[in-house]
C-alpha cells in the first residue's frame, strides 16, 4: 500500500520525522507499529517509498552540525528567510520543503539513494530502509537493533 499508488511518484520529505512517520503508519494501517526496525523500516519503505529526513541528511552536508540542529537554526545556516509566522499552519512545512531545495542547490547528491528512506532517530540513531541495495562508500550504515518506539508502548 504506497501513498498515491506509484512507486515513488512522490518523495516526501521530513524534519527529524520518525514520530510522524509512525503515527501516519499506525493510522494508515490501523495496527501495532512493527517491534522490530527491520521491520518498521520494511513498512516505511511499502508505504512511503522514497521520504527524506533532512536532519539526517544535514549530519552529511560540509559545514552543517552534525545533525544537532534544530529547523530554525538549519535555515539560518542556509540564509533562507522563512514566509509566514512560525506555528501557524503549513510553517513547518513549507520551510522544510523550501529547504531540501535549498539544501539540493548546496549539495546536488541529496536525492540519491543514499538518504532517500533514511530516518534521524532517537539517540542520533538512524532507521533505513533495508531493502534497498545502495553503494554506502562514505555514509554509515545503522545497526539494526530493536525498535525504539515498541519499547515506550507506542506498538501495541
């Protein structure tokens, strides 16, 4: 069950996202979210395809804080000016869809496989995707591990 039916006819893109990526899952599926992150990562895959996190993908950017930053402080970074007022509606959204843009000017390599279905996680952790086959020459590869969101009771 993919979002919008065609593989990877949409990429969608997050900021420090996998809270709400697993909510969307669990509403979409109506079930417990998987207990394991080969699992919850496989899922993530069926029904996203390709979901971009750009504070993963800040950690690998020249100049950036190694993923230790929040989306005001990465947009100053970026000298982007955001529109609007920030918590009013679609803030979030708009600054990090005009920022993976931004970010994709910077570094043109972004929407390679190598950070597309990629996570920032709890604990600096990252879920990825599995199931891809990617050359990972120069970006680390998580340990998979029990899934972090099963052990605070958000699966059942």
């Amino acid at each position: 069950m993919k979002l919008f039916c065609q593989p990877y006819s949409s990429k969608y893109v997050t900021f420090h996202g996998l809270y709400d990526v697993a909510f969307v899952i669990k509403m979409i599926t109506r079930a417990p979210l998987p207990n394991t992150l080969n699992d919850f990562s496989d899922l993530v895959g069926t029904i996203f395809g390709q979901i971009y996190d750009l504070k993963y993908i800040s950690r690998f950017c020249g100049g950036l804080p190694q993923g230790e930053i929040g989306l005001v402080g990465l947009s100053r970074l970026l000298n982007f000016e955001p529109v609007g007022i920030r918590h009013q509606a679609a803030y979030d959204s708009l600054l990090i869809g005009a920022l993976f843009n931004k970010m994709k000017q910077r570094r043109h390599d972004i929407e390679d496989n190598r950070s597309a279905s990629v996570l920032y996680g709890i604990d600096n952790r990252s879920v990825e995707n599995r199931t891809r086959r990617i050359d990972r020459r120069g970006w680390p590869y998580p340990r998979r591990q029990q899934h972090p969101l099963a052990a605070m009771g958000l699966a059942v």
